[in-house]
C-alpha cells in the first residue's frame, strides 16, 4: 500500500531532517520535489497545489521551537496537511434510527462490490449486527451464484430471486425479509457497468427511492488513479453518495485515489479493502493512514487485527501448559502459527510496525510462502514427532522432507531454530516471565521467517 508514494516522500523528507537550519529557498525546493511525487502518485493537480500550498504557508509562518529540529516540523506539518487532505476524522457507518440500517452499494463493473459486500457482512456480524446480504445483480453471469458462496463462506443468509428482473422489487422484498428476520442491517449488492451511463443511474435512483438506504457507498478501485475521482464524482452527483469504499489497496495503487477523493467530492473513504480474504477491510482513519503514508507504521491497526484474529481460549491453554508443564511442542507451535496467520500477509503486518520502511522489507526479502512450507513440514510429522521432536532422526526427517516436498536442509533448520526458541522460552520462565510470575509471551520468535 502507497509504497513508491512512501518511499520517495521520505526521501525528500529525509533531505529536510538532515538540516540544521531551514531557509527559505531550501523549504521551496523541497516543496517542489513533494509537488513532482505527488503529481507521479497521480494525485489531483489543483489538490496537489492547495496542499502545497497549505504546507508552505505553515512552514514559512511557524516558529522554529527550540526543542524540535526543523526538519520535524516540517514532516508534522505535511503529516497534519495529508491528515486534513484525507478527511481529518474517521467516519463510521450511519445506523437508522428505525432498523434495519440500509447499506447501497454502487460503482463499476470489476470494482469488486460483491466480495466487499461479503467482507461488510463478515465485519457486521463480527460487530453483533446480524446483516442480511441481497443480490440485486441480475445482469452479470454468475453474480447471484458468487453473492450466495461468499454468504456461505462468511456465514451471512443471502436473500435473491432469480426470476424477478425489476431490481427495485427486489430491493423492496429484501427489505420485507430483513425486517421479518430481525436483520439489524441490509447490504444490497448492485450492478455494475463497464462506464457510468444514464441506464445504471436510473436503476440505481430507483432502487434509492424504493429502499430509502441510509448508507450510499460507492466501491472503487484504487488501482485506477485519478479516474476514481471522475467516478467518484459522476456517482455522487447522480446519488448523493454518503461515502467511499477503496478496494485493491494492497495493489500497485499509487495512492492518487486514496488522497484525491475526499477533496475533490467532499465525501468521505469509509474503508478500504485489502486482498480476497473475508476479513480484509478495515476501516479508513485519515490520521492511521497519513501515518503509513510517512512510514510512521499503524500500531493502533495492527493491534485491531490482533483483536480480531486472536482465539484466547487456545491462548490460555498455551499459557497454562506452559506455565504447568514448561514444554512447547510442535503441535502448540503449529496452533500459534495459523493464530498470526489470521492477521494477514506477514510483509503487511511488518509495514504496520513504526520505523520498518518499504527499504527494510526488501532488504529483509521476506518469502511470503514461508509459513506455509513450514506449516507443512509440521503436518508431515506424526503426532508423537511433533509432541517430541527429539525423535526425529535421520531416517524421519528424510521421510517428512518427501512427505511435505521440502529439502531435508530446510527441514534440519526448522528443527534447529525451534529447539533454540525452546531454550529461549525455558530461560524466560526461568527469569518468571511465565507461570504464575507473569504471562508468557506466545511466541517470541517464528522459526524460518527471519
């Protein structure tokens, strides 16, 4: 996410962090390289020149402080305007006063509304919302089949007709089923179309009409620039949208639409999608987001991932064994492992850490594909050898090196790194960071990733 827009503004910040004394001539010029970054972001051209604007305003009238260096205040005052740039608070959804709360999702062929209309439902029913999902895609080959399988993956009912082709009925029958089943909120799932065109907005005003939605969210790609912005804009005037769902965001997005949107329509990013998993929208927060955009990482996010995905149940019978029987098995290392699975691609998990820039992960050549080959090293062994791994001998581990298609190299080096982290967890129980002294750490290194 927005990693050639990180990588080259901080370099040009880094150029104002190395001085010691700012001078006028040298904020301009610095401020002409973030003009040339954010123009190749593709980032709206009159947004481009307010923003700088706005920065050069501020640097040229603040008061140096005596405590800061120049150059930090510069990079707070572009971390500020960037925060304002991108809607300056966090917008949640809107609930109706009456239910169930309407949610009408718009935008083009390919955007992905369907999988985000499913991952909205996922992250609703994690919230206690019991949402009710509609397919009013009568157009697109297979769309209603698609809507009903991620219903299923996502464990959200689906209501559909696929003999009705007036879309404003089916909008109204939703409506009267979510209401009969008690669904706190109703997603309706539209089409879309290669371009806007009169055609789809009468349909979707129609639908607008019939359901009276509290929620008109478009779903854009971010993938696709500075055109999301024309988008944007044709759907708003056309709807009144109430906000912006970016999807694609850990594609080769520029970042152009992220920051171009909110000013150039005055409607607000709500979430943003990330990858095909189930769970991979999170919420958009303007100052979060300026945050990663400098490479100052995303704590707060990462720790709202780890609420999400941790199991405490399996978590406090990891720490009662530990703190009982002092053993880690490869069984409990296999369990802790699917556990920071769940929170998502490792290299973006890392990207969320303050002070791990795109730079460092290039040179940390991280293997995406690494938990899973040792995921199945261990699924290659029998119970007992990952109860007791010292069993393991030549004759076996040659047998789990076919069994999970790895060289036997790499099988020895996941053994040897994990007898290395049971030393570690042996010596921290020791200094009573275990057991009844404390809680122990689940794992304080994965084996192979580093």
């Amino acid at each position: 996410m927005f990693d050639e827009l990180s990588e080259k503004l901080d370099g040009v910040l880094s150029r104002f962090k190395q001085r010691g004394l700012l001078t006028e001539p040298m904020i301009r010029e610095g401020l002409r390289e973030i003009r040339r970054v954010l123009l190749e972001a593709d980032v709206h051209y009159q947004l481009t020149r307010d923003f700088l604007a706005k920065v050069e305003a501020r640097a040229l009238g603040e008061k140096v402080l005596k405590s800061v260096a120049p150059g930090q205040q510069i990079v707070k005052i572009v971390h500020d305007e960037l925060v304002a740039l991108l809607g300056e608070k966090r917008e949640g959804l809107k609930t109706a006063p009456v239910g169930p709360t309407v949610i009408l999702l718009v935008g083009l062929q390919g955007s992905g509304k369907t999988t985000t209309a499913a991952k909205l439902a996922k992250r609703l029913a994690r919230e206690g919302k019991n949402p009710l999902l509609a397919a009013l895609d009568i157009y697109r080959p297979a769309a209603i089949d698609q809507l009903e399988a991620l219903g299923r993956q996502v464990n959200v009912p689906v209501v559909s007709d696929r003999e009705e082709r007036d879309v404003a009925k089916l909008a109204v029958r939703a409506l009267e089923q979510a209401k009969s089943g008690r669904h706190r909120v109703l997603i309706l799932d539209t089409a879309g179309r290669l371009q806007i065109d009169e055609e789809l907005m009468d349909e979707l005003r129609r639908i607008k009409e019939a359901v009276q939605p509290t929620e008109v969210l478009l779903v854009v790609d971010a993938m696709i620039g500075q055109e999301a912005v024309r988008v944007a804009e044709g759907f708003h005037q056309a709807l009144g949208l109430t906000g912006v769902i970016l999807t694609k965001m850990d594609g080769d997005a520029r970042g152009g639409a992220a920051l171009s949107i909110r000013g150039a329509t005055g409607v607000p990013i709500k979430f943003i999608g990330i990858g095909e998993r189930p769970d991979g929208l999170d919420v958009f927060d303007p100052y979060r987001m300026a945050d990663r955009i400098l490479q100052r990482g995303d704590v707060v996010g990462l720790v709202e991932r780890a609420q999400q995905a941790f199991d405490e149940e399996e978590a406090r019978r990891l720490e009662r064994k530990l703190a009982k029987e002092g053993k880690f098995d490869l069984e409990d290392f296999l369990v802790a492992m699917r556990q920071l699975q769940k929170l998502g691609p490792l290299e973006g998990l890392l990207r969320m850490i303050p002070g791990v820039n795109a730079k460092l992960l290039k040179e940390a050549k991280i293997d995406p594909k690494r938990m899973k080959h040792i995921e199945a090293i261990i699924l290659s062994m029998t119970p007992q050898e990952r109860q007791r791994p010292e069993i393991l001998n030549g004759s076996r581990r040659a047998r789990i090196a076919r069994g999970s298609g790895r060289p036997i190299q790499e099988v020895n080096r996941l053994l040897n790194q994990f007898k290395d982290m049971q030393k570690l967890m042996k010596q921290l129980r020791g200094m009573g960071l275990g057991g009844r002294g404390g809680r122990m750490p689940m794992i304080p290194r994965f084996p192979g990733l580093g």
